[in-house]
C-alpha cells in the first residue's frame, strides 16, 4: 500500500455474545465459538478521544482498528446549525456533514461518510490483503473504489446498474479495482447475495459489512467528532440507516466515551415503502420486497440488516432507549430542499430522509424543542463537487444482463470465475 505510516495493532477483539476475546488478524469478521449470530467488538486503552494526526480521519487511530493510517483523509464535520434549527423547532440542533462543502472544510472525496469505513477497513488489513469483495448500492462501492484506488488494494465491487450514476471520480481506477454490474432489476439486495458467493473465490475475502469492526468504528467517527465540537455526548442522534451500521457505530463509540452519562437515544431512520428495520422493530411483518425499487434513497433498500445479531440493531436500539422512524418520498424531496435552501449545500436522498424524519418527530413531539440533537447529514455536496471538479466515470470490469433472483448469483460467480482465472465454472467451494 502506498503513502502509509505503520504500527502495531493496539486494540482487542471481543465477542457480544461470549466474551471471547481475538487479537486480530486485520480480517476476523466472526467468533469461532458455536452460538447466537453476535457482532465483535473492538476494546481500547485509556479513557476519553486520544487523538492522533492533528486533523481528519486519523485524528482518531488511537480508538480505530488500524495498523495504518493514511495521509490527507478528511473527517466529518461538525457545527451547530441554528437557522436549520429554527425551521424546525429546534433550539439545540447540530449537524454532522459528511460531504463536500469546501466553505466548511468538508472534502470527503465521495461525497458521503462511506469515505470513513472504507479508510478504517483498508488500514485494518494485512500487509498483504486478498482480494476484498464488497456489494453496494453505491455510496460504499464509490468510497472503496478510490480509496483503494489511491492505495492500490484489490478489491471486487458488485452493484445493481443504477449505482454507476454515483462513480464519478478526480481520475480513472486502479486495475486492481473490479466493479461488477448486475443489469436490468437487480437490486442491493442481489448485489449482496452476488457478494456472498465471490467471496468463496480463491484469493478472495468478504469484507463484512456490518460484522467488519473497521467499518463501524470508522463511522463511529462521527460521534467522536461531534463530542469534541460540542463538548458532550448529544441527547440523541439522528441518521438514516439501511443495515444500521453508522448507527451501531455511533452507539458504540458512545460507550466508550460515556463516564457516567446516558446513550444518546439513536433514531434510525427509513424511506418508505421499503423499510425492513421500521417493520422489525415494529413487529409488523416483513418489508414488502416487491417495492423494494420504490424508494427514493436506494442505499437504505437492505434486506438483511442485522437486527436480531447479538450486539446489532435491536440491541442498540433498546439499550438507547431508541427508535426506528420511516418517511416517504415526497418529505425526503422537501427536506433535501429545505437543507439546500437554508444552508446553501445540496444532500443526497438519504440525508433528506433523516432530516424529514427530524422535522416530523419535532412536529409530533417525540422530538423535545430543547433536546440536544446531532443530525447525521451522511451525504453531501454531490452537485456542488461535480461544478467545481472534473470528475471521469469509473468504468466497469463486467457486465452481466441480471437474470432473476434464483439463478443470479451463480451466473454472476461463475462468469467473475471465468474471467478472473479462465475456468468455466466456480470452485467447489463455491458451490
């Protein structure tokens, strides 16, 4: 890897469940003891934010599972918005922008937080990594795309058509970077199944999602940053969330700065029609999977988000005192305007859909006028980065025309074989 400062590992492994404890090999996703599904942890040294690099990211590898760190990473940004606040009722509203915002000093390179899991998990790898295989709606493909780009790691992305429209880089990808495009009405959804047979490919290693430490306490970031700007843990965070993991990530960066203090309550937040976490948590029955394309903000369309894993969504959500609320299209559109209206900076989907759910639950009450609150605009400035830069298109590796939901992810594994390596047909362990 190139532009790198190196250490050692300076954290621990735990387990939700059993208590088990790793030292980690830069790739653990799993406990090995037999039980409940159940997220690792990580565990540090010391109390409070020590701090590293003077601004960024890494500002923070002392509490990131990182043996590396890379130069010039931006970090959130974190600042009161009290005209926002006053739109909606709020007298003690801040906001995380994570985004490009050059008037606010906020130059994540692809334009949403996704920027932060991907440069945790890549400082978190072997000095010889395999081949990381990673599906996304988007946003997450786009993060590791350049960060590994700029970093030469290998890595397998596999999206649904659409998420192309979000892979516009300052320059062309490295080789080594492999984007897979399911055609025609593949969803996230497909991309994830897709990604779960790749994985099995020789010289090939999931990267994890939500079960990768590197990517929750990346995002946890967030909740670092916004503890130091405003010099306590909020009363209670706002975010979007598809699997939750910026959420979860948020909760457990929360506890590990808390002295005696309480949570943050976590307000999840999903775009109807499809809105998985809000029917669980509901127990109102599955998410209807035929509306599944419906949805304005794409990225939160997860169908398996890990709600019941010991350590995941309904845990976070109870020991917060939290909640999940969902909001439609049409409040998504109006919130995405009033942000740009009042703050000059335009937000992606998803961040509007936090913030409509905001106002909403500002409107009904749940929401206190003077509660302190840490909205997580997650994405940002897509429009305003396009007119000030000059961006190229990533290209794609493969094509593959999606035929359905049965057969797709051995058509898609057999043929990413068979151009990976010649074979005409996937390994056994793949079968």
């Amino acid at each position: 890897m190139s532009g790198v400062r190196s250490g050692t590992r300076h954290y621990r492994v735990v387990c939700c469940s059993c208590g088990t404890r790793y030292e980690d090999d830069g790739l653990l996703l799993d406990c090995s003891r037999r039980h409940e599904p159940a997220f690792l942890r990580t565990e540090y040294d010391g109390n409070g934010i020590p701090v590293g690099e003077k601004t960024g990211l890494f500002r923070y590898a002392p509490m990131l599972p990182v043996v590396r760190t890379f130069p010039d990473v931006p970090g959130p940004v974190v600042r009161p918005a009290e005209r926002l606040g006053r739109r909606l009722g709020l007298d003690r509203l801040w906001v995380a922008f994570n985004g490009y915002w050059p008037e606010r000093e906020a130059h994540l390179p692809t334009c949403t937080f996704k920027d932060l899991e991907a440069y945790t998990v890549l400082g978190r790898l072997p000095a010889e990594p395999p081949v990381l295989v990673i599906p996304s709606a988007g946003n997450t493909a786009a993060a590791f795309a350049w960060a590994a780009t700029r970093h030469q790691v290998p890595c397998l992305l596999v999206v649904p058509a659409p998420a192309l429209e979000r892979m516009r880089f300052p320059g062309p990808l490295d080789p080594r970077v492999r984007i897979v495009v399911l055609e025609g009405t593949a969803t996230y959804s497909d991309a994830i199944a897709c990604a779960d047979l790749l994985s099995a490919l020789p010289g090939h290693h999931a990267e994890g999602g939500s079960r990768n430490i590197g990517r929750r306490d990346g995002l946890g970031t967030v909740l670092l940053t916004a503890a130091e700007a405003i010099g306590r843990l909020p009363e209670t965070y706002v975010q979007a969330v598809g699997s939750g993991t910026g959420a979860i990530g948020a909760h457990e960066a929360a506890h590990r700065l808390r002295a005696d203090g309480a949570l943050p309550r976590l307000l999840m937040c999903q775009n109807a029609p499809f809105a998985p976490l809000y029917e669980a948590w509901r127990c109102t029955g599955a998410a209807p999977a035929d509306r599944e394309h419906e949805p304005l903000a794409r990225e939160l369309t997860n169908r398996r988000p890990p709600f019941t894993v010991r350590g995941g969504v309904r845990d976070v959500l109870t020991e917060s005192g939290g909640d999940v609320l969902r909001t439609d299209n049409l409040a998504a559109l109006a919130a995405m305007a009033l942000f740009e209206e009042v703050e000059g900076i335009d937000i992606e989907p998803g961040a509007g859909v936090a913030l409509a759910a905001l106002a909403e639950a500002a409107r009904s009450g749940r929401v206190r006028r003077d509660e302190l609150v840490l909205l997580n605009i997650t994405g940002g400035g897509r429009a305003r980065q396009a007119r000030d830069l000059a961006l190229v298109p990533a290209e794609h590796w493969l094509r593959v025309p999606w035929p359905g939901r049965e057969e797709g992810p051995r058509v898609v594994a057999e043929l990413v074989a068979e151009r990976s390596t010649g074979l005409a047909t996937v390994t056994e362990g793949v079968r």
